[in-house]
C-alpha cells in the first residue's frame, strides 16, 4: 500500500486539443476510502485509468510513494480495478475465478482456498462457487467481477468504477455496507467511481468531487454538505441541492435585490456576485415578522418527513401584500397580487429567483402566501466565477436600510 500521488497529471485523447483531465496535482492517502464523484463524461474513468496504468496520461507524473510508476504498465502497479461491467472468464466457475487472481500469482494453494472463501462468504456468492459463470445473471456477475477485485492482499489499491450499476438495487444497500466492511478489514485504499451522491456520501471517508476534468472540492460528506467551496459542489450534493441567487455586495453588506442579508467576509470588492444557501438553512417567515428577502410562495411540495416551500423572491425589500397574517398593502406593494403567484415573475411583470426552503412537514405555507425568506447564520456563501470568495455574517440589528 501507498499513497499515490498525481503531480500535474492531465490527459488528452486529441492531441493537446481539449482535456478529458486538466492537469491536477493530487494525492491518494493510502488507506483510506475515497469516492470520485462527479457527471458523465467528469473523467473519473479517465483518472482511474491513469492511475491503474490502462491510461499513460499526456502530461504529469505519478508515485506511489517513492516510486515513480507513471511509465509502468498495469502489472507492474498492483493495482486492482473493478469496471462497470462484468469482466470475468465465462467458462471458468465462480470459484476458478476468484482464485484466478491469486494462483496468477501463486499463492499457496490453501491460502487461495481460504481467500475465496472469505470474500464469497461476504459477498453471498458461497451457493454459486461450482456453477459455471455463464450461467449467472449480469448482477450476479458483476459481484463476481467484484470479488476478483476485492480477493487480493497488500494492492496499492483497488479502484471500483462504478461497479453496482448492473446490480439489483435490492442488493446494492447490501453491497455498498460489505465493500465498506471490507475496507476496513483489509485497509486497503478504495476508489470508488460513481455519480450517485447517495453512493458517494454512504461509501467514502472523503468524497472527491469533479467537474470538467477538474477536482472542485474534495472533503468528508459533512464538509462538502455544509461548506461547498464551488457551486457545482453546491447543486450536485444535497437534495434538492443549494439555491443559488445574484447578489451584490455594496458597503460591506450583501443584498438580494434591495433586502441586506448580511455581511460580506473575506476580501471582496464591492460589486455582483452569487450567494449560495441550501433549502435546509433558508427560513420562510410570515410577511413582515422579520427582516429578510421578500417572496411569494409558488408551491409546496409535501414531502412526509418534511416539506419544500418554493418561493419565487423579487428582490423588493417588502412583499406583496400577503394573503393571510400579513400587513395591509402599502402603495409600494401596489395592492394588486392578491391573486396567486405560479410563474417566474411576480404581478408587477418583474422577474424573479425561484428559491427552496425546507420546512418540517406540515408547514403553513400554500402557494400565494407572501412571507421573508432570512439565510441562517453563517450558512450563506458568496460565489465568483462559480468559486467560492466568501462567507456572509449575521447583520448587527435590523437588516433593513
Ligand atoms: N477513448 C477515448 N477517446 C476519446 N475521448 C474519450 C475517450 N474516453 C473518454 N473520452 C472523453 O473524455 C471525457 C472524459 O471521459 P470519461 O470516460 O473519463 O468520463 P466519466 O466521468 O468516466 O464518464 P461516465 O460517468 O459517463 O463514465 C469525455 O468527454 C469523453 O467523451
Ligand atoms: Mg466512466
């Protein structure tokens, strides 16, 4: 086992053209459970490729420890990889091939036995070990294919791409807590593909994220939930994922249209950017209790265990007038949005920002309630360019000008 470290590793399949995988600097710690989590097309399968050594990348080197690998080929790394796909001898039975990765490299016969049975036990192969693999059904032998992966001691490591995706879902909340069970017995370190969140935040010690060929944000599933460094990270974990509004920060405080909504921290000049805030940290209040970004409810979705408030805000420093519990109309509020809001724009024709709250089940709201929507504590983000540039802080007092 090692570390494996990539230093400025990129690859191109046309020449120089376009990356598949812009050159990353990034380190592997050895032992410990990793999900590569990311769109179709990222480049995970790319990335794992190099690392397993299927892929000799266009730019970049790569160690495993102290030793350069990146020009040795895949038998030469000790590397187990585990596809998408069934790759297994069909004529060959279910024991013969969990014991062909061994005996290629011969170990002792009982010590063969005692692995295979090992890793059929765990992965609830042990009724299948004479049957010819042919006969299994893809499921059945992808889990196969997963245990010629898994059946090996001492591999620098073993990379999973995407390895349930023809496994029965029944069987896949199975799989995910074995592979991790066997992760921590074998302390091996685990790459495990996937574009599912579920899978990545279930599986992994730390969850890599990737975007375009780049890594975005790499952290524990908590961290990257509670503070995304990049919108993508944002949108693609969570669910649904974080809202996303144009703001501006002007004197020091961030605003959403007219309404501040805090403070900027960090070193941000005056100007637009984009605040981040998940559905779980916006709070919906009843129109005029407290300061916040005015809105109108366009719909709720009841959940069970919690509902989804959707609020399209206008960026107004007051709402329209609400429908119920709310303060009478103001000549600014024009009187006329009595009637029910459904579209992107509220009805004086202004566009505006579809937002998410998540409530406990049960709330109040019904679409065409006015109410403030406020942005908890320390939970809001500022984003340029997609990245993130800073934080928002509580206002002193009142928020409103
Ligand atoms: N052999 C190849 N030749 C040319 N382009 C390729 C090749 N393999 C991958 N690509 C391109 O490189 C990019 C990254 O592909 P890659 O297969 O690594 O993505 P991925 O994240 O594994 O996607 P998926 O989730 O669909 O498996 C994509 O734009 C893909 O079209
Ligand atoms: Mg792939």
């Amino acid at each position: 086992m090692a570390d494996i470290r990539l230093e400025g590793v990129g690859h191109s399949y046309d020449g120089g053209r376009t990356w598949a995988l812009k050159p990353m600097t990034w380190t592997w710690r050895s032992g410990r459970a990793y999900a590569l989590l990311g769109p179709s097309g990222c480049g995970k399968t790319t990335l794992l490729n190099i690392i397993s050594g299927l892929l000799t990348p266009t730019t970049g080197r790569i160690w495993f420890d102290d030793r350069e690998v990146t020009t040795v080929p895949t038998a030469g790394r000790d590397i187990a990889q585990v596809f998408q796909f069934p790759v297994l001898y069909e004529e060959m039975s279910v024991y013969d091939n969990l014991a062909f990765p061994l005996r290629n490299r011969k170990y002792p016969k009982a010590e063969v036995d005692r692995r295979v049975r090992r890793v059929s036990g765990m992965l609830g192969l042990d009724d299948h070990l004479r049957r010819r693999s042919r006969r299994l059904d893809p499921g059945r032998q992808q889990i196969v294919s997963l245990g010629r992966g898994l059946v090996r001691s001492g591999v620098a490591a073993v990379l999973l791409d995407e390895p349930l995706t023809v496994v029965d879902p029944a069987m896949k909340w199975t799989l995910r807590s074995t592979l991790k069970e066997i992760h921590r017995d074998t302390g091996h370190t685990f790459i495990y593909v996937t574009h599912d969140q579920t899978e990545a935040l279930t599986f992994a010690d730390e969850v890599v994220v990737v975007k375009d060929g780049e890594i975005v944000q790499a952290g524990e599933p908590t961290e990257l939930f509670l503070s995304p460094a990049h919108e993508f990270v944002g949108h693609f974990i969570g669910s649904p994922g974080m809202n996303v509004l144009p703001a501006e920060i002007l004197d020091g405080l961030v605003r959403v249209g007219r309404a501040a909504v805090g403070r900027a921290v960090g070193d941000l000049p005056a100007g637009p950017v984009r605040i981040g805030i998940r559905p779980e940290f916006a709070v919906l209040d009843s129109a005029g209790s407290t300061p916040g970004v005015a809105g109108r409810v366009t719909g709720v979705d009841r959940m069970g265990s919690y509902d989804l408030v959707h609020v399209l805000v206008n960026g107004h420093d007051e709402p329209p007038p609400a429908e119920r519990d709310g303060p009478p109309p103001t000549e600014r509020t024009t009187g006329r949005t009595t009637g029910r809001t459904t579209g992107r724009s509220d009805q004086d024709g202004n566009a505006g920002h579809p937002l998410v709250v998540k409530t406990e089940a049960g709330s109040r709201f019904e679409p065409g309630d006015a109410g403030f929507v406020r942005f908890a504590a320390d939970r809001a983000f500022l984003f340029r360019d997609a990245v993130r540039c800073g934080t928002v802080a509580p206002l002193n007092g009142r928020g409103e000008e």
